[in-house]
C-alpha cells in the first residue's frame, strides 16, 4: 500500500487524517495517511526518507516545516517559489530506475480561492479586500483573493513594519497592498475579509472589524477552534457572510488528494461533499447550525 502523511509540530490536533482517508476510501486509492511530527531541523531526514523508503505518495505539510523543506525539493511550482513556502510534497517515482523526484506545492492559495468562492464571492475584480495578520497563512490569503481578481488589499497587523514581505509579494503579485494597524484599520469598505490571526488572538479587534461589515460581504476566519469566534460571531450579527476556517482546510486537501492519486475525480462535488461532511462545516463553507449557537 502507498503512503501519505501530515508533518508537522504539533500534529496530533491535524484533522487532514480523517479528510485524507476519507477521500481515499471513496476514490478506491490504496493511501495510508498518517502523522509525522517533526521539526524544521529534521527537514533534510525527511526528504532522504521520502527517497528511499517504498511507497510514499506524498505529504500535507504544516508549521513549522512549510519553510524548511523549500531547499529540498526538485522543483517547486510558482505560487510555492513566490510565497516561500509549500504545504505540499508529491513524491514521483520515475520510470525504468530514474530516482525520486520532490515536487513542493502550495494548495493554500488554491484553498482560500475555492473557500471564499464557494461562501458566495466569485470574483473580486474591482473590489476590495482586508487581511489580518502577516503571516504565512497571510501570504496564502493574498496569493488566494489575487487569483479572483482583486487587486486592491489592506493587510492589518500589530507592527506595521513587519509586513514588507506581504507588501514585496503583493508587487510580485500586482496587487497594491496596503499596511495598517489593527488599532485604527484604515482603509476602503472590504468586500471579503480573512483573518489568519490566531484563535482569540483577533477578540480585542472583533467589534471593530464587524462595523466595516456591509450586507453579504464575507468574513474568512482560518482559527476555526474555538469556534464560533467573537470575530465571527459579531460579523454575523451585522449581516455578513461567514466562512469556517475549516474550509480553507477542506479545499486545500482536495487539491492535495488530487495530486497525490492523480485523480480528476478528486475534484469531484461527491468528494467535496463527503469532506465538508467530515468536517461538520455545509459546501458553501458555512458551519452547520447558527454562528452564535
């Protein structure tokens, strides 16, 4: 049987297990998904073992590791080289005794763009959107809103001066990205909002944030435990449109089976389905039941 795996630290929380297997079971593949807690350090071990021992297919990769297997792979594709990061290693086995070659991803980006879609907003030409925090989740969702069109972002985060990376990547994106506090979060109405800030970590700034809200604008909150957040919860209270940070999660691991089993049907609604049910969040992205319950 092939193998696949999660790596990270810590990994015991990951939920891509049960969204893995789950895929796995439906599309007929042969892939055990596991966990593999490992540390930055531990990077060059891991690939020499993605190398030589029989059977991988691939790994889902999470902090702190997204870095640090960059200088490992064969080649990586364009959003990973730009983002400085992977979340994503498919492993090939070339034919007649060819070797091993590593191929470092980012299904992130393609996560956020599919979960903010599937809540409603198809595109974003035109339109603008915030993000708080500067991050690696923060690249992604920059990266993620550019691919539906938007091109005019404000990024907020607690000290403004260590956003130049997102500021740089925005560049290279074409995107104009604008840095504010998130104090005072100056800035047009934003049409999507995405908080990659930790679980509670976005509570002081929550009522705030829920005040930019207009009627159907969306609000993406990655921290999806403890969930609902107060960020969630007060954007709902205004009429806006909530997305589980699990959808990031969901969509972003289709992309990943995809890659792992070279199978279109991944990509299937049946398999999307079949993940959000794992997941407990509905298709469009929205946690089952009420926000505030």
């Amino acid at each position: 049987m092939n193998r696949a795996a999660v790596i990270g630290h810590p990994i015991d929380h990951s939920r891509s297990p049960l969204l893995h297997s789950t895929a796995y079971a439906l599309l007929g593949a042969q892939i055990d998904y596991g966990r593999l807690d490992a540390q930055e350090a531990d990077a060059a071990t891991v690939a020499g073992r993605l190398r030589t021992e029989p059977g991988w297919v691939g790994l889902s990769v999470t902090m702190p590791m997204k870095a640090a297997m960059l200088a490992h792979m064969d080649t990586l594709d364009p959003l990973a080289r730009a983002l400085g990061a992977l979340n994503t290693v498919v492993v090939s086995h070339l034919p007649d005794g060819g070797g091993v070659r590593l191929h470092g991803a980012n299904t992130d980006v393609v996560g956020v763009q599919q979960a903010v879609a599937g809540g409603g907003v198809a595109s974003l030409e035109g339109e603008h959107c915030l993000i708080l925090g500067g991050g690696g989740t923060a690249a992604a969702a920059l990266a993620g809103v550019q691919l539906l069109g938007c091109t005019d972002v404000s990024v907020a985060v607690r000290e403004p001066q260590r956003a130049a990376g997102l500021a740089a990547l925005g560049q290279t994106l074409g995107v104009k990205v604008a840095v504010t506090s998130l104090t005072t979060m100056t800035g047009p109405e934003p049409r999507v909002v995405i908080s990659t800030l930790p679980p509670r970590a976005a509570d002081p700034f929550a009522n705030a944030v829920a005040q930019r809200a207009a009627q159907g604008s969306l609000l993406m909150d990655v921290a999806y435990a403890p969930w609902p957040s107060a960020l969630a919860t007060a954007w709902a209270a205004r009429g806006g449109v909530v997305v589980h940070g699990l959808a990031m999660l969901v969509h972003q691991a289709v992309e990943q089976i995809a890659l792992f089993t070279g199978l279109e049907a991944a990509r299937s609604p049946q398999i999307l389905g079949a993940l959000c049910d794992a997941a407990d969040i509905t298709v469009r992205g929205e946690p089952r039941g009420a926000v505030g319950g």
